[in-house]
C-alpha cells in the first residue's frame, strides 16, 4: 500500500497488520492498523510513527511521497510501542530532526530508548508548530489513555489527529468511513468502535468528557478525525464524537450479558430458563460461555448490554477461574450504569455466588440480590426459579434504564 492523501500535502504512511490476533492480551479477531501521518509541508513532518516489526513498511510509504532523510520534525502524540516502537530506527535516519513531545512522553521515551543524542521540543496544550502553510496546535490528553497522551489539530486542515481516541482495531483496505461502510458494513464499524472504547478507554469516561468539552470550548473546527488505529472518520467525524459522548456517559442497550462458565453444565443448564425469562419480559439476551470466549469480546458485550448476569459454580469454596478473571478484569475497567446480579450451580456448601457478589459490590454497580443458586443439576422446580428471576431481573433492568434515560 502506498501513501494516502487525506488532505492537501497530508498523507496516512502507516501499516496494517492483517496477522495480529493478540495485541497485549485483547483479541484483534480483525487485525488492526498503526496509522500515523506525513505532513509534506515546508519543514516536512512526520506524527507518530508505527509498530517496529513495520518500520520498514512506514519508510516505504513516506519515501513514495518524499526521501525521509528530509523529515525535520516527529510528533510523538503517545509512547505505547504500538506507536512509538518504531523511534529508533527512524531517528538513526534522520538524526538532527526535532522530536515534539509531551514532558511525561519524553520521561517515558527516556525508558525505552537511549534518547540522549536526540533533540526534543516538550510541548504542552496550547503550544504550536509552524510547518509551512499548516499550524500544528498540541493539546494534552493525560491518560487517554496513557499520561504521556496527547492530539495534535492542523488549523488550516481542519484536521485532528486523535491518536488512539475514536480509533478502532480494523484491517482494511479502505481508510475512511464512508469507504468501510460501503465495503463492509456500519455495525461492523460502531462494534469496532465499542469494542476498542470498552477494553481500552471505559475507566476514563468523565476524562473524555472533560476533554471533548475543551475542545468545543477553544472552538476548534474540525472536518476530519484521523486516529492511529482503523478508518479515518472524513464522511461524518460527528458520529464518532458523539459515539464517545454516549459511551461516556455510561449508554447502553436494553440488552442482558448473561456470563458464565460451568464444570459439568449445571449453571449452563441455568442459563436457558434465565434467558427465556428476560427475553419474555421483551428484553434481548446474549449469554456468553467465558472459556469460549475471548475476555475482550466478553467485555465488549458486557459494556454494550444495560444488564449482566454473572454464572459460576462453586469450586473448591471460591468461583470458578475464568469467571474470577473475568470479574477482576471488570473491575479495574471501573464500569458504571449497569445492573448486574449472579447466579451458579453448587454441590455442598457452596461459596461462589456470594463471592462473585462481593466483587460486584465492590464495583458499585446496582446489584440485585440474592440471585439463584441450585445444589448440583437443576431440577424442573429449580429451572422454573430461574424462569421466574430472569423475568424479575428483566424488569429490574428495564426500570434501571427507563431511570437512566439513555
Ligand atoms: C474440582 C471440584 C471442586 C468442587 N468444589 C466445591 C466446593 O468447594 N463447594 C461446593 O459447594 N461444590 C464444589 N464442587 C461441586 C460443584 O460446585 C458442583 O458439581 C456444581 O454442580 C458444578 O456446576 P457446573 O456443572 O456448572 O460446573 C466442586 C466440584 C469440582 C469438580
Ligand atoms: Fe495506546
Ligand atoms: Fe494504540
């Protein structure tokens, strides 16, 4: 693939990675894409860079518009490898130019690199670069999601370079919305979008407000949202806005997440009834097998779901491995605005349940107690309880959500 305009003298020159299923333990089912942009302008400028293992991918991009001996300046928006692990290599091919970055980015950088021949520029919010006929203008975004984050806005281009914000994990071989859409489909594009904002971005919800509120406050027009990761939103940049406004205020669907795992198909056997229960009481239900399911797609349909229901049976007093992980990894995520309650098949004193409890208690999330516990097999009584508290639990959901309003 060659360089791509996406604005006059403005060029995606990053790489895809088609192959890429694990990146640091969430699963790319759709590989992804390290994009980062050349502005071929008076002092030509490169922002970001790629992944090492596409250096030269990147290098061959750029050298189809211009010799990247001639870049003179290097944005660094964020440290993470993803972006930044390429930095070496490009330096020892242009080392006089001027690397702009943030003071904790360039902290950071001094971890990974012996940066000590390269020449930095620490920038802050507010701070410009003239590269020619474009204005560069730097605004800091302190963990979004790294502390050494920030986004760099082209006036004249109208363009913002959002880094890992509104990013998604797609490879494809369309670079804009409109193009992907047309290609494949809108949903596959907003499931890319929740999946990336619910793994990667939900504890910083009241920080992205925040942020989205600075930017319509310095009044910045922007026609184009070019992030490092997946399509460039050039056809509506708007939805992409307001996809995070939503997400960040804790939206979801009226939907129930039943999630679980089972030894011997006790709890599982609990999940048909509970599903029949919310889906009677009109509420949609995914129910989620957790040792079949990649953790981030587990967490990508708890986020998306108003509604969770958490299946464990007991082993050895405590809940099963995988359910534990699961609610461990939930936890650190901070989730907000859902309801959630739990349910599990025991054999003697049983334990689980009320463990799993205890974790959601300490989330804070709305939780409704007592949930259902059957000793061993579910009996025609027991799959009757649980019809009935799938229904209870449904109609919990739906007042939640009604009282939320979103
Ligand atoms: C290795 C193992 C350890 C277990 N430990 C406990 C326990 O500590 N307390 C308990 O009440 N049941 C215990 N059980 C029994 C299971 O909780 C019970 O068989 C339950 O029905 C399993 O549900 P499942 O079919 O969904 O896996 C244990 C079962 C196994 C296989
Ligand atoms: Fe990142
Ligand atoms: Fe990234």
């Amino acid at each position: 693939m060659k360089a791509v305009e996406i604005k006059p003298d403005i060029y995606w020159v990053g790489a895809i990675d088609w192959g890429v299923r694990d990146f640091h333990g969430y699963i790319t089912q759709n590989g992804t894409t390290y994009n980062n942009y050349l502005i071929n302008d008076k002092d030509i400028t490169l922002i970001d860079t790629v992944k090492h293992d596409f250096y030269s991918v990147t290098i061959e991009n750029i050298r189809s518009i211009i010799d990247p001996s001639r870049i003179v300046n290097l944005v660094i928006n964020h440290i993470e490898p993803d972006h930044a692990s390429a930095i070496d290599a490009i330096m020892r091919l242009i080392p006089n130019a001027t690397i702009y970055i943030t003071e904790r980015g360039k902290k950071g950088l001094d971890r990974y690199f012996d940066t000590s021949q390269w020449t930095f520029k620490i920038v802050k919010t507010g701070d410009t670069l003239n590269t020619g006929k474009y204005n560069l203008l730097f605004l800091e975004t302190p963990m979004l999601h790294w502390p050494d984050s920030m986004v760099t806005y082209v006036k004249e281009a109208k363009l913002l370079i959002s880094q890992d914000a509104f990013g998604q994990h797609i490879a494809t071989a369309a670079r804009f919305d409109d193009e992907f859409v047309e290609c494949a489909s809108l949903f596959e594009l907003e499931d890319a979008v929740v999946d990336y904002y619910a793994n990667i971005l939900m504890p910083f919800g009241q920080l992205i407000k925040g942020k989205i509120a600075d930017i319509v406050k310095l009044g910045l027009e922007i026609d184009m949202i070019a992030p490092d990761h997946g399509i460039i939103w050039r056809k509506d940049p708007n939805k992409i806005i307001q996809m995070y406004l939503d997400m960040a205020e804790g939206k979801a669907g009226l939907k129930v997440a039943i999630v679980y795992d089972t030894m011997w198909h006790s709890t599982e056997y609990m999940t048909i009834p509970l599903m029949q229960g919310i889906k009677d009481e009109g509420v949609d239900c995914k129910v989620i097998k957790l040792r079949a399911t990649p953790m981030s797609v587990a967490i990508k349909e708890f986020w998306k779901s108003r509604g969770c229901l958490i299946g464990t049976p007991t082993i050895n007093n405590v809940m099963f491995p995988s359910v534990s992980e699961f609610l461990y990894h939930l936890g650190g995520l901070r989730p907000k605005n859902r309801i959630i309650g739990a349910f599990g098949s025991y054999g003697w004193g049983g334990g689980a349940v009320k463990e799993a409890y205890d974790a959601l208690k300490r989330m804070g999330l709305e939780v409704v107690e007592p949930g259902i516990q059957v000793q061993y097999k579910p009996s025609v009584e027991d799959e009757q309880k649980c019809y009935e508290f799938g229904r209870e639990f449904a109609k919990k959901v739906k007042e939640y959500h009604e009282k939320l309003g979103k």
